[in-house]
C-alpha cells in the first residue's frame, strides 16, 4: 500500500452542460473548464486548496483550440502551475490523466492536480447556422500536445472510407455477432436491451444531452429520426458528439485532505487502475471480436484493487459504441441481464458524447456515486480511437493495495509486450484471388440508405486485405439482415482507383 501521506484521493468534482436557448450567452471550452474548475474548487469544502494546485492537465479539445490551454486554464483560474500537460486524442485520456494524475502525486511530483476538459459541439454548429456572432477568443492551434498523437488508422484504411469511428466500429460488431453464433435481430435486440437502460439512465440525469427514455425498438429500429448510420448501427447506438459540456475533477494527496478539512466520506480513491494499447493497426489484431487491451487491463486494474468482478457494484463502460460495452462485458463475464448498472451517466449516445472528454463526466458521476453509497466500488473503462487505447480505473473510499509506481508499471510494461507480441502481419493492399470475409459493414447515406459495403478479407497467406462489394447501390438494402461474416469472396484489384472490389462466390 502506499504510505497513507501520500494516497491519491479525488477531492473535487464538477460538470456543466451548456443547453441551447436562442438568449443564451455561449461560453467557449476554456470559460466552460474555467466553470468547472471553480466548482470542483468550491466542491472540496475548502477553497484554500487552490493555493496547493500546481499541476494542470487538459483533455485534448475537439471543437476549439488554444495556443496553450493548461497555462490559460491556470491563468484564468489565477494559479501559479510547475507542470502542465496538453492530452492527445482519445476518449481514454480522462481515466488515463486520471491514473497519471495518481502516479504524480504518489511520488510526490504535485501537491495537487486540476483535470479538466470541455466542448461545445452543438452551440457552435446552431450559432453558424443562425449567423451569431460568438464572442470566442481567436482559435490558435495549439503549441504543443504533451504526448504522441500518431493517426488512429492508416492511409491504406482510409482510402476506404474507414477514418470515422461510425464506419470502423461496426466492422468489429458483425465480427463479434458471428463469433457469438447470433442472427442479425437477436444480436440488435440484445444491444437494444442494453442501451435501453442507458436511455433510461440519461432521462433522470439532469446533466444529460438527451433525457427521453427510448425503448428497445426505439434504438434498434431504424426511422426517419433513428437512421441506419453504419450497419448494423442507428444514430441512437452512436456516440453524440453534437454536445455543449465540460468536466472538471481535482486531486490531492490524503494528507493534504486531512489537514483541510475535508471529511472521510467526501474524498474517493483511484482503487485500481491499468492503461494500454491494442495493437495500434485494428487490421493486424488477432481478431475482431475481442480487445486484447481490455483484456489485461481489466484483471490488473482488479489485480490493484484486490477485488473480485462481482465485488464491482457500478460500471461505467465506454459505449461510443455497442461492441466497446460488449468486450468489457465478456471480460467481466457478465451478461445485458446483470441487474448492476453498466452506465452511471447514461452513455455517450444518450448522456452525450463530449469528444475525448466523456470519461470524465463517468468519474465525477462515480466519485458523487461513492459519497452517497460508501460501500460502492465503480469500475470505469474508456476507450480511444478504434479500440485502441484503453483505460481503466475502479473507485471506491479504499485506498489501491499495490502503489502506482514501480510494481504496477512493471506490470502494464509487460502487459504492453504481451499484446504487441501477436501482431499480425501488415495487410494486403492490393490483392487478386479468393478470400474469406472476416467483418464488414454497410455504410449509409445522410439519409440513412446503403450506399457501399465494406469489407475485411482474409487471405490464404493469414493477413488481412479491404474491398468493396462489388453491388449495385440499390441491392445493398437486400443485404441489411444477412449474415455475409463467413463467405467467400473473389477479389480483383483496380490500379487506377487503387481499390480492392470483391464478388461474392459462396453463400
């Protein structure tokens, strides 16, 4: 355990969302952080501990960006700051700040550290569609981001129109319907019953973008408001990015609680909690139905927190969407009929979705959570890019047993080596011959019609290739309900276009 002076404990929390009015004076991300960040302040009972605060680590900022967001955070907020940290993209940056945050106080590298992010997505989009005028500072790119931020996917993938989450993420979900032996309305209806509760979830959370408790065939059945984004995906199974929020969370040491005031019962512990990478290129991953992240993150961030699965009492798992709840589920071993909550917010689809910053909404949900159930231990995941990068961590009043240095770094490092040791070998990118189809998804118009399938094929040699379905535009919506994981395909390869297209030879 680690000595008690120096346990990290969550002291501080707050979330803001900025809902629509046509009056409304708009606030960019950083007034919003600014907000945040005072009532985190204020939330410890003590405002005093703002003169502890020198360290400020900032969510990486979709919809705005700042030269140097930590330093006016700091500035705007009148704090002196030594260290400063700027994220990359990822919605598992909030809970991997959160375990580096953990880490820096451990050692005693900060007396205190203010986490915090914001977007206002939507009330930029309705300020321009209405010609407001915004009262934003000037947008300058930011001078630096305080860790690499290498592109999630590769040129090769992009070229088939795989950039967004919504059209690769259902590339791993008919992978995993298949592995699960389940027809195209079971597997719906089971997402359907999940996502269900987090709606239901969102609609008592006063926090939450969209209060409505949707049914089961309100998600999964696709309408002229619920289209078909990327099958076997509607709008209401994706993240919504189109969100105003922000979140702050501050963090001290257990020593520095005490002689503030601030009563057992009020400060959280980071019980357990684990970061890595799946292998970085999802086409050269063993299989598309499970996360080898997820995988041995889970165990070790239990591992730290001496605790048992059914121990944990609440999730919050990232579901931006369905297939990241599911892999976590199936490392947990628990089933859409678990009575224990799997969303303390409602999810990204229903809570809102706020770019990488999600997850710590899911935090200061689990810290309020705590306070009003002391026996409560919430587990957390987050997910970055294409279930690439993951973070995990478990809260509860009890301090971790083993200390974020040292052993658990040791730990994670050889976890890393373990999950980069199965790579596969790099893709095919232009390919003739017979293929098996591995995972694919059908890609939909604004309107929610099939516009091009795409596939992933696995060739004879044991790597991977892309195509397109070689089917007219209008027969695709034949295709909806079928099961094509499993089929064989003949794959020609077009110089010009540069372009894999692929015909269907088996049924």
């Amino acid at each position: 355990m680690p000595h008690p002076k120096k346990i990290p404990v969550i002291v501080g929390v707050s979330q803001f969302t900025q809902f629509w009015q046509e009056d409304i004076t708009l606030l960019h991300p950083l007034a919003m952080m600014q907000r945040t960040a005072e009532q985190a302040i204020q939330d410890t009972g003590n405002p005093s501990i703002r003169s502890l605060i020198d360290t400020v680590y900032v969510v990486n900022i979709l919809s705005y960006s700042y030269a140097d967001a930590p330093q006016a955070l700091a500035e705007a907020l009148q704090i002196e700051i030594k260290n400063k940290f700027y994220s990359a993209v990822g919605g598992n940056n909030p809970q991997y700040l959160v375990n580096k945050a953990c880490l820096a106080i451990e050692k005693g590298e900060a007396e205190a550290i203010l986490i915090a992010g914001a977007e206002c997505m939507y009330g930029m989009k309705k300020a321009l569609q209405k010609g407001m005028k915004l009262d934003f500072p000037k947008m300058q790119k930011p001078d630096y981001i305080s860790e690499e931020n290498p592109d999630g996917i590769t040129s090769f993938e992009a070229n088939y129109d795989l950039f967004l989450p919504a059209h690769t993420y259902p590339l791993f979900e008919t992978a995993y319907r298949k592995a699960k032996n389940r027809s195209f309305e079971e597997h719906q209806e089971k997402i359907g019953k999940i996502y269900e509760k987090f709606a239901q979830t969102a609609a008592k959370n006063p926090y939450a973008w969209t209060q409505k408790a949707f049914s089961i065939q309100e998600i999964v059945e696709p309408t002229t408001e619920n289209r078909y984004i990327a099958l076997p995906y509607t709008k209401r199974m994706v993240a919504n990015i189109q969100v105003d929020m922000a979140a702050s969370i501050l963090i001290t040491n257990l020593q520095h609680a005490e002689r503030l005031g601030i009563p057992t019962g009020h400060y959280v512990c980071v019980q357990g909690s684990a970061q890595l990478n799946d292998i970085w290129d999802f086409l050269q991953r063993p299989n598309f139905h499970q996360s080898l992240a997820l995988q041995q993150a889970i165990p070790i961030a239990l591992q730290q927190a001496q605790l048992l699965p059914e121990q944990i009492t609440h999730f919050d798992f990232y579901s931006c969407f369905p297939i990241a709840v599911e892999m976590a589920m199936d490392v947990l071993q628990i089933s859409e009929n678990d009575a224990r909550p799997l969303s303390l917010t409602g999810g990204l689809s229903f809570f809102g979705g706020a770019g990488n910053n999600y997850s710590l909404h899911a935090i200061a949900e689990a810290v309020q959570t705590i306070r009003h159930q002391p026996d409560a231990k919430v587990m957390i995941t987050s997910v970055g890019w294409y279930m690439t990068k993951i973070a995990v961590g478990i809260y509860s009043l009890l301090p971790p047993q083993t200390p974020f240095k040292e052993q658990q770094e040791i730990i994670l490092k050889n976890a890393q080596m373990q999950i980069n040791q199965q790579t596969l070998p790099e893709p095919t990118q232009a390919y003739a011959g017979e293929a098996e189809i591995e995972a694919y998804t059908i890609i939909c118009n604004p309107q929610g019609e099939p516009n091009k399938a795409v596939l992933v094929c696995k060739l004879p040699q044991g790597n991977r290739t892309l195509a397109l379905l070689e089917q007219p535009t209008n027969e695709l919506k034949n295709l909806i309900t079928k099961e094509l994981v499993g089929l064989k395909v003949q794959i020609t390869h077009q110089n010009e276009k540069r372009t894999n297209y692929a015909k269907i030879i088996s049924t």
